[in-house]
C-alpha cells in the first residue's frame, strides 16, 4: 500500500541529492543544510518527536548562523535559456501540465473504476500520492523531449533552491507552526479577546474580524492552511457559526479565500512570492508583492461580502 511514506522518502531522496552535490562543491553549510533536512524525511516517521524537534533545532541553527549560501553550480546561461525559450515557445509549460493532469485523471480513475479495490493506495491519500508520480512523470517526459545532460534537472533544481535558501521550507515550518497554535490554545485567547471586544449581535463585524484575522495570521505564518485552524477555533466556529447560526460550509471555504489574500501580501509565503521573484531573478525579491496589492485588497473585500450574504442573509 502507498501512502506518505512513499512522499518523504522521494522529497528525502531530492534533498540528499542536493547535499551531495552541495558536498562536492565544497558548500559544507549548505550540504548539512539538505541533508539535515533529507534525515527528517527519511527517518522522521520512525523517530521521537524529541528528535524530530532537535532535527528542527539543527536546521534553524544551520540557517540562522548564515551558512546556506547561494551556489553557481554549471548550468545553461541566460542567453542559451532565452534562445530555447524562443525556439520551444509555450510548448515548454506542457511538462508542468502533466503533474495536475497525473493527479486528477489518476484519482478519478483509481476511485471510479476496479482500481480501487486493489487497495494499492493508502485511503484518503490517493491525490497527494498520484502528485508525487505526477512529479516523476514530467521529469522523466522532460528528460526525453529536451535531452539535457544527465546531470542538469538536479543542478538546475540545486540552483533554484539554494537561490531560495532556507526559505525553501517556510511552508512545511509554518504548517506545523499553526497546529502548534492551535494545540497551544491560541485559538482560545483569541477568540476570548474577540468576543469581549465585539458587541452582541454584530454578525458583520464579526465577519469582518474573521476575514481579517485569517489574512493577518497568514501574512503572520504565511500559509492559510496554518491561520484556518487558529481562526476557526477562536472565531469561526463558537461565534459565526454556533452562536450566529451561519452556514459552515460558506465560512469555511470563503474564510481560506481570505486568507489567501494575506498570502499574496507577504514574504513569509514563499513558495508563492519568493519562489517566482528567484526563478525571474528579479532584483526586488518583493517585486511579485506590489504586484499583487491590487487584487489582494479587493478581493479580501469581495470575501467579506460573500461570507456575509452566503452564511447568513441567504442562508437564513
């Protein structure tokens, strides 16, 4: 049966590779770096939770004393990029398409037909494991269709990450920094704080405050994923939806919504913000955030709306 496991161990198997390289270029902080990280997804399910948390610790020691560099490892230069850029046109985001395609015709396929029986997939792990193949299936189709050298998907890989550098990770950090909060009672303070703070029957305020604090926790974490759990428990849930009767299925959705907003907002969000500003190679790292102030603002606005003639005028 596959499920996650099969996930870190090929996440593990990039990052090893990455601080081998590292290693052979003599980049030792940035070989311990990777493969620090590539230990966690070996062996982290088979660990403590003490020892996963001084992994974590090892990792944070490693990046805050500097020694994750950017590396110049040969690759094409940019004149080379633009000419194949122009030659193969938009014909070259087809490899980028199959990994989507991989996961929902995969899952489609799998769950609607004698597939499922086999129970060759962990239940409720499907899409995330059909990803994962979907990754390799575009790699392999990459390989084939542009015939690099043999070496250069793990340096070109190895030249994105470490332009990126220990930010890299922010999203998983930041994920498991929101089911901290959450485990911690922040929700709860919050939520407490919020009440006292809104009057008896303000549903719009309340959604206001809602909407707010899942784009400001994110802008915080840089990840909905890690505000929603926080807000629903502090607000979304005991006020919106307990006490004012509003349809769940609305706040809930329309809520990660405006989360996402605060996600277009900050740098913490950096597989959406810094990522791109690396791969452009963008002089301002924030250049991708003013671009995205106008839609973010209006659109958190539209959420507002949505959450409080959806869940409650419409619904009542």
């Amino acid at each position: 049966m596959i499920g996650y496991e099969f996930l870190y161990l090929l996440a593990g198997g990039f990052f090893a590779l990455w601080a081998v390289l590292s290693l052979r270029d003599a980049r030792p902080g940035n070989a311990a770096f990777w493969g620090v990280l590539a230990a966690s997804f070996f062996f982290g399910s088979h660990l403590s939770d003490f020892a996963n948390g001084l992994l974590v610790l090892v990792l944070v020691g490693i990046a805050g004393a500097g020694w994750v560099k950017r590396s110049t490892p040969a690759t094409t230069t940019p004149q080379e990029r633009e000419i194949s850029a122009a030659r193969l046109g938009n014909r070259l985001f087809l490899p980028a398409l199959i990994v989507p395609v991989t996961a929902v015709a995969g899952t489609l396929l799998y769950n609607y037909t004698p597939l499922a029986e086999t129970g060759l997939f962990e239940a409720r792990r499907e899409t995330l494991v059909l990803f994962g193949i979907g990754v390799l299936v575009a790699l392999a189709a990459s390989i084939a269709w542009l015939r690099p050298p043999i070496a250069a998907p793990a340096e070109e890989g190895r030249r994105l990450l470490d332009s990126i550098g220990w930010a890299a990770i922010l999203p998983q950090m930041l994920a498991a920094l929101g089911a901290v909060f959450a485990l911690a009672g922040v929700g709860d303070i919050i939520g407490g704080l919020a009440g006292a703070a809104i009057p008896e029957g303000s549903v719009l305020l309340t959604v206001v405050v809602f909407a707010l604090g899942m784009a400001g926790f994110t802008m915080i974490m840089g990840n909905a994923f890690a505000a929603f759990p926080v807000m629903a428990a502090a607000i979304g849930i005991p006020l919106l939806v307990e006490q004012y009767g509003g349809n769940p299925a609305v706040i809930g959705a329309v809520g990660m919504l405006a989360g996402f907003c605060g996600t277009l907002l900050t740098p913490m969000a950096a597989n959406f913000n810094i990522v791109p500003a690396a791969l452009l190679e963008l002089k301002d790292q924030n250049a991708v955030i003013r671009q995205q102030v106008g839609t973010a603002v209006p659109l958190w606005a539209c959420n507002v709306v949505i959450i409080y003639v959806g869940a409650f005028l419409l619904w009542s």
